[in-house]
C-alpha cells in the first residue's frame, strides 16, 4: 500500500481509484487490509462488498460484508436491500 498505509480513510479512498481504474484484484486486496487492520471502519466494507458484487462476481463476499455492515449499520436501507437481492441470488 503506497498510500498512508496505517490510515483507513486514505486506504478506503486509495481502493476508490483502485477500483475505478479497473484494478479490482488490487482493490480488494486494499479493501482486505483496511478491514483487517480497522475492523469498525464501515466505509471500506462497504465498498468491498460492492466490488465483489459488481466488479469480481462475488455475491458471497459481498453478502458477508453487506451483512457486517447493516448489523452495525442498521439505517441503511439500501444495504438492507442488496442484502435481499443477494440472498436471493444465492438462495438464501
């Protein structure tokens, strides 16, 4: 990680541009790092779990951390429905 390594704002925006860039496996793996080293920083699962959904066809990556996130985030109801949709997908 080359940018403000210790910092999960900056990874979280780092992995943005990652993933904008087309550069999905180096996003995630950012994603991953953030979360492991600031497990409550919520924005980067967030993001992860769209990555894997919309980017890298991961529906059950996607749903592990849209689940983490609307457990701790309980008002976000877009989450909530991508939630859904993915159970529904994965016929959950």
């Amino acid at each position: 990680m080359a940018l403000v390594p210790d910092h999960p704002v900056a990874s979280n925006e780092y992995a943005l541009l990652l993933r904008k860039g087309g550069r999905f496996k180096e996003a995630r793996e950012i994603y991953e790092k953030a979360i492991s080293d600031f497990p409550d920083y919520l924005p980067a699962r967030r993001n992860l779990g769209i990555l894997c959904d919309l980017y890298l066809n991961d529906p059950a990556c996607a749903l592990k951390q849209f689940d983490i996130y609307s457990e701790r985030m309980p008002a976000d109801g877009q989450v909530k429905i991508w939630i859904s949709e993915l159970r529904m997908r994965l016929g959950r």
